[in-house]
C-alpha cells in the first residue's frame, strides 16, 4: 500500500492552509466586490459634482424652483446640528454576493414630449465638459431633465426619454441609487494589458439634481446618470501579476521551510527510532540507546518508551531463556530416574524379588509425584506471572491475618500475632495475600525444624502496608540468601521442595504493586512484604 511521507503531508497541510484565505476570497467574491465599490464610490463623487453643476447652470438659465417641479424624498433634521437639515450621505454599498445583476438596460426611446428649456440650456453648457472628462473618467454620463429627458450625454442620445430605465426612475423621486447591470458585448474583448477593462459588469449609479423651493421643500430639477464598468479581478491580478507571482514563490518557498523544519524536529528521530528498533526486531543484542537530542517531547517520550519496551523484552527474554534451562534441568533428573526404573524393571521383572519391585515402583512413584508436583507449581507461577490487578482489591490484615494463623496453629505450627490497632487496609485481594503467606508458612516446618516457632506482625509505614514473617530456626546463610528468589533453587530437595514457593510469592505480590525480602536476623528468618494502601485506608 503507498503511504505519503509525513514531509509530505506537510507539505501538502502548508500548502492547503495557504489557499484557504485565497479560496475564502474567491468564493465571497471580496475582491470583485471591493474593485466595484471603488468603481461605485468614483461614480458617486463624479454624480455629485455634475448634479450641483447642473442645478448651478439650470438656475444661470433662469430656472426657478415651483410647484410644476417634482417633489423630492423628505430630509429629516440633522440631530447633532439643530435647525440644520441631514442630508444622507453618499455610500458605497453594492456587493458581488447579495446585490442581483440586472440584465443591460433598454435603449432610450423617441418621446413627443418637449424638453424643459431652462434643462436644454444647463444640458449644452455642460455637453463639452462631460465629453472631455469621459477621457478621463471612462465613465458614460447623463443629464435627464425632469421628465426623463436626455439633455447632454456622452452617448449621443440628446431628445430621447430614459424615464423607463430604473435608474432614472428613482433618481427622478429624490433618491440616489445604485445598480449592478450585465455587460454585453457587441465588440472584441479588451486584452489583459489593454487601459479598457474587461469585466462582464457595470455600475450605474444614478443621483437626483434637488433645489429648495421657497417652501423649504426639495425640488427635483433633473438626474444624473452615470455608469462604467469596474475593473476585473483577472485584469487586477494580471497587473499585479509580477509581486504575486514573487509572493506566491515567497509563500511556497515559507511553507516548504516550516515542512522541512516540522520534518526535521518530527521525522528525522522518528526514522532513527525506526532503525533501532528494526535492529532490535532483526534479533541484535545490542540494547537501544535513547535519541540523544529528540527536540520535541512526543519524540522523547516515544523513544523513551521503546527503549523501555525493547529493555523489557530483553529482560523477558533472557528470563525465559534461563527458565527453560532451569525448567528442562529440573525435570531431567527424576524423568532420568524413571527411563532408568523402567529398563531395570524390563530387564530384571521376572528375577526380582517383590521388595526389590516395591522399591522400584516406589522410586518410579515418587518421580512421578515430583513431576506433578513441579507442573502444578509452575502452573501457579504461570498465574503468578499474568495476574492482573482492578484497583478495588482490599485486604484487612486485622482480620485475614490472625483467621490465617489459627489455621496453622491447629495443623501444629506455634505462631504469634503482633499487630496494630488500627486498621491496616492492603490494596490486594485476601484470597492472593493468603496465598503468598501460606507459601511462606509452609515453609516453616521443613526448613527451621519441628520445634520452630513464628512471630507473624503488621502495621503502617508511611503509605505501605507492612508485614513480617519471623521463625527462630537456624536462618539461612549468607550464600544462599541472594538466591533463595530464585525459581528452582531449593536446600530442601529431598524433602519434595521444588524451588518454586518464594518465586510465586515474589510474582503474586508484584502483581498488586508489592514485594518481599529477606531481612537479615541474628537468629532465624525474616520476610518483610510491603503493600500498598487501599484507595481510603
């Protein structure tokens, strides 16, 4: 299966988190909207300049202000400046991902009725400004009269009525309004680098041309009309197109660093805690070592717990590898002594005595008793090894321990009790502790003689429980003690000891948390297993 390298990924992370705030524009269309705005906000300057110039040369006609004038929208008063009226102002509002386009607009009309004369006149003083300033702005402009009547345009269309167009409409009720229209193209496209711009929309803005009456109303003496076409965000980046592309290059060239960086803290000592532990996985003996600077904790912390881990596995292994020898020794001897038995007794059956068979079979018995006794005690070392703690285990001493030695007492071993009086609470189960303890007394009668007797105490030491085994036997000497853990080793052989009792109890114990050790003594032997607290003892 073809797996991408983490540089990769990350590589590809930096890349994508580069393109969302370019996908996020794109989508929103904020810079189309942002260059129609600008286009909007020019239009609007442009209008109001040529609606007071045009009210300027209506009144220089000898226009005035009358009831036959349409009445504009009301102006409220301003409410920081009393006795001054609020006029709303010009804001650029259109936006690309709310505002609807609206198809091209309908071509002016013939009209039979007559041009306003003080509108015909303002309209041929202003026809040569608007001509020379169309070279500059771009923009189509016209003036309307109050019927909706062109009176100067840059367009050509002097005497035909716009008054159906919607623009105009509403700037002939007093209000200023703002549209987005489809361009239609009837020509070739402007290229790229061409001044003329290339966007398939226009911006109308329409703005009314007002006088005050005598009255103190606002008087609609005519429109302003304008339009041009915004500049398109592909013209725009074209422009721009050389500090983007050095941006862009800028902006790939960050990424790949931050990857290649990310890549060196991150996959560089991952890949060298791959290779020790392909070397531990090929079966070298040499141990892993761990990352010498791993720069980020993860790393750290990971080649700390595969050294941990291949440590433990060495340390299982060898175990294993000395269990088996032990293991294999162990049953050599009496499975020896059998192969033995039986060709003695192939051999001789028919010339021996019955007390020589007798003995023969008795020796044959008690090997086979041994096996089994060795093959439940490694049984029980098995569960020793894979016992698993919940966390809810509790053992009072106060109470399993003086039950356990009363038990003893009565098969006739001699025992004392010395404990605290305040309860001791163990985190382990009663029936493992009496395991573990039952191996310990068993072992009082064989090996510190039949008159031995034991003192069995507990009590706290600091958050551990505390309990010691003493007997006043002979002890055990000072060569044997380092061993005595040790599975398979025993003093007592001949008795029927297997080597495994006090290996059990050292696995059970480690199990919950606890360990027992030999403690030395001027008489006898001394075990001390410790414990820790239940949870609220």
């Amino acid at each position: 299966m073809l797996r991408p390298r983490i540089r990769t990924v990350l590589l590809g992370a930096n890349i994508v988190l580069l393109l969302l705030p370019l996908t996020g524009v794109w989508i929103l269309h904020l810079y189309e909207s942002a260059l129609i705005r600008q286009t909007e906000s020019e239009l609007m300057a442009q209008a109001a300049l040529l609606a007071a110039s045009y009210r300027s040369a209506w009144l220089a006609a000898g226009g005035i202000a009358s009831g036959e004038l349409p009445q504009a929208q009301p102006i409220t008063a301003d409410p920081y400046f009393p006795g001054q009226r609020a006029f709303p102002p010009l804001t650029a509002v259109l936006d690309l991902s709310d505002d609807p386009v609206l198809p091209p607009p309908d071509e002016a009309m013939p009209t039979s009725v007559a041009v306003e004369p003080h509108a015909k006149a303002a309209g041929e003083q202003l026809q040569l400004v608007l001509r020379e300033a169309q070279t500059l702005t771009l923009a189509a402009v016209r003036l309307v009269d109050r019927q909706g009547i062109v009176v100067a345009s840059t367009a050509g269309e002097l005497g035909l009525s716009l008054e159906q167009q919607y623009e105009v409409s509403a700037a002939l009720s007093g209000a200023a309004v703002s549209t987005l229209r489809r361009r239609v193209w009837k020509e070739a496209r402007p290229t790229l680098d061409s001044f003329s711009r290339t966007s398939d929309l226009r911006v109308f803005v329409a703005l009314p041309a007002l006088l005050e009456d005598g009255a103190g109303n606002e008087r609609v003496l005519g429109a302003v009309i304008l339009s041009r076409m915004p500049r398109s965000i592909t013209q725009a980046l074209y422009a721009k197109r050389v500090p983007i592309a050095i941006m862009v290059l800028v902006l790939l060239g960050g990424g790949a660093c931050i990857a290649w960086l990310t890549a060196r803290l991150i996959v560089q000592p991952i890949a060298v805690v791959t290779r020790e532990a392909r070397r531990v996985a090929a079966g070298e003996n040499t141990l892993m070592t761990p990352l010498a600077r791993p720069m980020t904790r993860e790393v750290a912390e990971l080649s700390s717990s595969l050294v941990t881990m291949a440590a433990t596995l060495e340390r299982r292994a060898e175990y294993i590898g000395g269990f088996a020898t032990a293991v294999s020794h162990e049953f050599k001897t009496p499975l020896t002594a059998m192969n033995g038995t039986i060709e003695l007794l192939a051999d001789h059956l028919e010339t021996m005595s019955a007390a020589e068979r007798q003995r023969f079979l008795g020796n044959l018995r008690a090997d086979v008793d041994r096996l089994g006794k060795l093959v439940r005690r490694l049984l029980d070392l098995a569960r020793a090894d894979t016992r698993r703690r919940s966390g809810a285990e509790r053992a009072d001493l106060a109470e399993l321990l003086p039950a356990l030695a009363e038990r003893y007492r009565d098969d006739g071993v001699a025992i004392a009790i010395e404990g605290e009086a305040s309860p001791v609470v163990a985190a382990i189960d009663p029936a493992t502790l009496e395991t573990a303890l039952s191996n310990l007394l068993d072992n009082i009668r064989p090996h510190a003689g039949e008159g031995a007797t034991a003192r069995l105490s507990w009590a706290r030491a600091e958050n551990r429980a505390v309990i010691r085994l003493a007997d006043d036997g002979p002890g055990i000497s000072p060569g044997n003690a380092a061993r005595i853990f040790d599975p398979f080793f025993t003093t007592a052989r001949d008795q029927g000891g297997t080597g495994l009792g006090l290996a059990i109890v050292r696995s059970l114990l480690a199990a919950f948390d606890g360990s027992i050790a030999l403690l030395p003594a001027e008489r006898g032997a001394v075990f001390e297993i410790t414990l820790p607290l239940a949870a609220g003892a």
